[in-house]
C-alpha cells in the first residue's frame, strides 16, 4: 500500500477548509442579501400613481430583481404624523428594518422614527428628518436624506418646450408652495428666458399664469386653474401637481382642435397624456429620478456604504434631474440641443438658479 505523507493530508485538508470556508462565505452573504427586507410607506397616493411614490416604488422593485431583497410597502389611512409613524412602526415590527419614504410629509415621522428604532436605515426622498417645532435638518445616525436639483430639471424642460413651439404663451401650476415645487417653477422660468434670450424662441410669460393651487391631490382644482389658463391664451402648462386634472384639460381640448400642451412633473407622464389617436399632450416632462435614488440607497447599505447623518443634493452632475432621454414630440434637433445644454449645466458653465430672484413666484 502506497503511503500518503503527513504533509500531503494536511494540503489536502486545507484545501477542503478553504473551499468549505469560501462557499459558507458566498453563502452567507447571498443569505444576508435575501434577508434584508426593504420597505415603503406611500405618501398621499398610491404605487401607480404614475408621479412620486411610483417612482420611489419602481426603485424599490428594481432592487427586489437584482440585488435579491425582499419587499413591502403599506398605504397609511390619513396623511399626518401618526398615521405615518404607525405604518413604519409596522414594517419594522415585521422586520423591515430599511425604510424609504417619498415625500416631505415624513419629515418629522421619520425624526421620531430614527429614535424610536436606532438599528432601522432609514431614508426620506425629498426631505431632511426634523422635529416638529424646528426645519432644521437633524437626520440621525441610520438617517439619509435626499434632495434634488428640481430648478435643473425645471430649466432643461423650459428650455425643451419652447425650443419645441417657438412661441406661445407658457404657465405653470404648483401645488404647496414649498422649496420642490418652486425650484420647479423657477428652472422652468429660466429655461425659457435662456431660449428667449439666447435661441430665437418668443415666449411670454405673465404673473397671472404661475399658480400655485395649495395641495397635491385636488383634480378637480387642478383641471378648473388650466381651463382658466387655457381660455386666455395660454399653450403650453408645466404642471407640479394637480397633473391629473391638467391633463384631463388638455385632452379635452386637443381633441376639440385645440394646440395646448403640457410639461409633466417627477416621472414621466407621456403615457398619461395619451389620445385615441396614438399621440400625447405630453410635450416632455421634468423629471427627478426618484427610483436612481432609492435603489442606490439600497445597494449602499448591501455594499456596507449607507452612510446616515447625511443630505444628499442630487443634481445634473449625477444624471438624477433632467427630461426623458426619449421625448415623441421633441423633434431630433430640439433633443440635441437640449442634450447640449444639458452638459453646460453638468459641467457648471450654466448655473440654474434656486431662489427667486426677480422671476414669478
């Protein structure tokens, strides 16, 4: 019988720890990865509401198909604190433990939420964690939260449609008069003055025809505000809320004979705005990349990266604000020029601003 050398058992044994040792490792972190469960809380409206939360969602959904976590959102019955509070409460009770939240409706829910639940990540699109008696950002340790450059997207969708039309009268309709939507309103301002001042466009704007309605969630106001715009000459309306009820307006008109547009907001909405013909009253929309932000945030925490106590300010640098990379009505020439732009502002030659100044409020 053929003897085996002590050295040549130990090599041998080695070698099966070593495998053993690597296939436990990959095991383990393939477990860990399906283990970790990801939740959402919807703001007021639902995953398919075609705007903030359904960008958020598809993120999410995203992180589900390639990275392997496991995930669940909950519609709460009202939209204040509590009821906010509560659906946390209950992913983290079913071990959801890495929470995003649209919206800056969570702001002081996730600030109780960072306390009450120290071991949850916690992430807010749209808004910084902060008690209620103070709009200071305090996002704690296991809290990120994340902002955008809206005036860039605003000036990139300004700039598309009126290179688009050439002339016409443009408005816009907001919803809460708050820091996201006005950026909006002013980029799409700048955008159009840009194109005005420097690109051959003739465009008007009049104080009149920039609105700000007071909520998210009235169609009914949204719709009566274009039809009054629309009715005294306006073509084209960059809507930041009330989208439903503004498009319903359009559509309405279009299909009468009527050339009126409109800009969409956070997604895009060209789907939305589509006629029994095929084509849409979606000219282009201004878009933040809502889902970038919340599957990147996910793969951070599984690459050991979520780094809480912070505030992220998304802009054109990181491709997370800008319009649709394809656009139906924009013909070739306006998306090349738009692209071209885009890149000024990426590189910093083209600042946008984000305060008021002397535009429309």
């Amino acid at each position: 019988m053929r003897k085996i050398s002590l050295k040549t058992v130990l090599g041998t044994a080695l070698l099966v720890f070593s495998a053993f040792v690597i296939c436990s490792c990959t095991k383990s972190e393939e477990t860990a990865k399906k283990a970790m469960k990801v939740g959402m809380v919807t703001d007021a409206g639902t995953i398919d509401d075609k705007s903030f939360n359904q960008g958020t969602w598809e993120g999410i959904i995203r992180a589900e198909k390639e990275l392997g976590v496991e995930i669940k959102y909950l519609k709460p019955v009202g939209t204040t604190e509590a009821d906010y509070v509560k659906e946390i409460s209950n992913l983290y009770d079913s071990g959801y433990k890495f929470i995003v939240c649209p919206g800056f409706k969570f702001e002081t829910a996730i600030f109780k939420a960072q306390t009450k639940y120290p071991d949850a990540k916690l992430v807010i699109i749209d808004g910084n964690a902060h008690p209620a008696d103070s709009y200071d950002a305090q996002n704690g340790p296991n809290t990120i939260g994340i902002l955008f450059a809206e005036q860039e997207a605003g000036f990139a969708a300004g700039l598309a449609a009126a290179l688009q039309l050439q002339e016409g009268r443009f408005g816009f309709i907001g919803g809460m008069e708050i820091p996201a939507v006005q950026k909006f309103n002013w980029g799409w301002q700048q955008g159009i003055k840009y194109a005005n001042e420097n690109l051959g466009t003739n465009i008007e704007m009049h104080p009149e025809d920039f609105v700000y309605q007071g909520t998210f969630s009235d169609i009914a106001a949204g719709q009566q505000i274009a039809a009054s715009m629309f009715d005294r000459g306006v073509t084209c309306i960059h809507a930041a809320a009330g989208g439903v009820g503004v498009i319903n307006e359009a559509k309405a008109r279009r299909q009468v004979g009527k050339d009126v547009w409109v800009v969409g907001v956070d997604v895009n909405q060209y789907n939305e705005g589509l006629l029994p013909d095929g084509k849409s009253i979606i000219l282009t929309s201004a878009m933040k990349y809502v889902d970038r932000a919340s599957y990147d945030m996910i793969k951070d925490e599984l690459d050991g990266k979520f780094k809480g106590g912070a505030t992220l300010v998304l802009t054109a640098k990181e491709d997370a604000v800008g319009i649709p990379p394809e656009n139906p009505n924009l013909s070739d020439d306006v998306q090349k020029k738009v692209d071209e732009i885009y890149q000024q502002i990426k590189s910093g030659a083209i600042v946008v601003a984000d305060k008021q100044g002397d535009l429309f409020r």
